[in-house]
C-alpha cells in the first residue's frame, strides 16, 4: 500500500492510474438505426424523376426520342469513280460494295462487275472441259501421231486466247462506262439478271 492508503497500481509508478480503455459508440442493432440526421432519409430517385415523382416510372412527358443513326460523310466524285473502275477487275467489286454499298451507281457497277466474275469463273470451267477434250482427243484417240498433238496444242492455245480477249474486251468496256460515268450494261452478259437492287 501506498502513503494514500491506496494499494498499488500493477506495472507503474505509485499515484499514476492507466487510462481508461475507449468503448466504441452505441449502435443499434442492423434495421432500427436511428433516422438520418435527426430526420427520415430521402425516398431514391433515377436521375431522370422529376421531384415528387414515383420511382420507377417514366418521366413527365415520356423518354427522351431515340437519337438519329448516324450517318457518314458522302464521298468524293473521285473515290466513287476509282470504286466503279475496281468493280470489272475480278472480286475488287468488293470494295466497293463495302466501302459505298448505299450509292447507285457503285451499286450498279458492281453489280456489272458481279457478273462479269461469274461469266470470268463459267468461261474459264468451259476453256478447261475443252482444253482436257483437245488434249485427250487429238494425242490419244489419233495414236500419238505428233501432227495432231501439235494441233491439240494449237486449239488449246486459240481457246485460252480467246477466254482472255473476251475477258479483256468485257473489262476494257467496264472501265471506260465507269470513267465516263455511264450506267450501260456490258456487252451480251450486262442486261442477263440483276444481283443487286
């Protein structure tokens, strides 16, 4: 005991007391917190409500109208022309249906070019069933004579050459409507069927 009659503090010096331990604040149990501030929370509301208005309801006047679709800038005169010339040259119409689709006369020359890549494809299947049939017919039926081989050859080669230049006239008609900007179907195959509307 101390002079104060006082016993002694545990782990200190006599007249020292520890301090008291803090004690967290009273909080009701979870559902019965006391009110916000003194006062009852807001009811929630959307960004869209007007004040005053039920959650969960459209607002006043009904949504907002949907925004337009957007659309992109017409193209230059220049690229729908370099559009309609890839158009006659094998499956470049491509291009021009992705890039331009929308626009007529891209439409149009594509459409033209379409077909022409399908006369290309049924002409170069015709070319190869005679060129096997010349090939078969003038080196083995007529006993391997070289005359008629050579001449097997000859017809051959005079039937790819004629697939080419009728390739090439086609495109060579193709490119010149797409420079000068008209709308004429090609030669024989142009007014067949339409692909594209």
């Amino acid at each position: 005991m101390n002079e104060n009659n006082q016993p002694n503090q545990p782990g200190g010096q006599e007249g020292q007391q520890t301090p008291p331990t803090p004690q967290p604040p009273y909080q009701p149990p979870y559902g019965s917190q006391p009110p916000y501030n003194g006062q009852t929370p807001p009811p929630y509301q959307s960004p869209y409500e007007k004040p005053g208005q039920p959650p969960y309801q459209p607002p006043y006047g009904g949504y907002p109208p949907p925004e337009p679709p957007k659309t992109r800038a017409p193209l230059n005169p220049e690229t729908i022309k370099l559009f309609n010339i890839l158009s006659y040259f094998s499956f470049l119409w491509l291009v021009g249906l992705i890039a331009d689709g929308h626009n007529p006369k891209v439409r149009y020359h594509v459409n033209q070019g379409i077909l022409l890549t399908i006369f290309e494809v049924v002409l170069g299947l015709v070319v190869s069933l005679l060129s096997s049939l010349f090939t078969s017919l003038f080196s083995v039926a007529l006993g391997g004579v070289m005359v008629f081989a050579q001449l097997g050859s000859t017809l051959v080669g005079l039937v790819q050459l004629a697939q080419f230049g009728a390739v090439a006239a086609l495109i060579i008609v193709g490119v010149m409507h797409a420079v000068q900007d008209r709308e004429e179907p090609l030669p024989l195959i142009g007014s067949l069927f339409t692909i594209l509307k």
